[in-house]
C-alpha cells in the first residue's frame, strides 16, 4: 500500500512542479509588462514637466517684454 501511495504522490509532485513553472513564466511576464508601463509613466510625467518648464520659461519672456514695452510707453 505505502508503494502505491508514492506512485499517486510522485507523478502529483511532477505534475505541481510543472504548474509551478507556468505560474513563474506568468508572473515574470506580469513584472515585464508592469515594467515597461512605470518607465512610460515615468517618461510621460518628465515629458510633462519639460513642456511645462518650456512653457513658464515662455511666459517669463514675454511677461519681461511686455513690462520693456510698458517702460517704454
């Protein structure tokens, strides 16, 4: 009996390490994908904050030229 028992637990431990190994694949390919989706939010936010340095270093300029002109007058 105890011969038979490990001839059901032997090919369970096999077919458990199996899954195991499928559920590892998935997983990594769950860490790539969340990966690659933080560098792009990541890369949006510094994108962000060029555009928006740009912009105030625009507005700057012409705030600079319009008290010039109001000197001026």
């Amino acid at each position: 009996m105890a011969n038979e028992l490990a001839d059901m637990i032997v090919p369970m431990l096999r077919e458990i390490r199996s899954d195991i190994a499928d559920i590892k694949q998935q997983l990594h390919k769950l860490d790539t994908g969340q990966k690659s989706i933080r560098n792009a939010l990541t890369a949006d936010t510094m994108m962000s904050k060029f555009i928006t340095g740009d912009f105030e270093d625009r507005i700057a300029e012409l705030e600079s030229q319009v008290e010039a002109l109001m000197k001026g007058k």
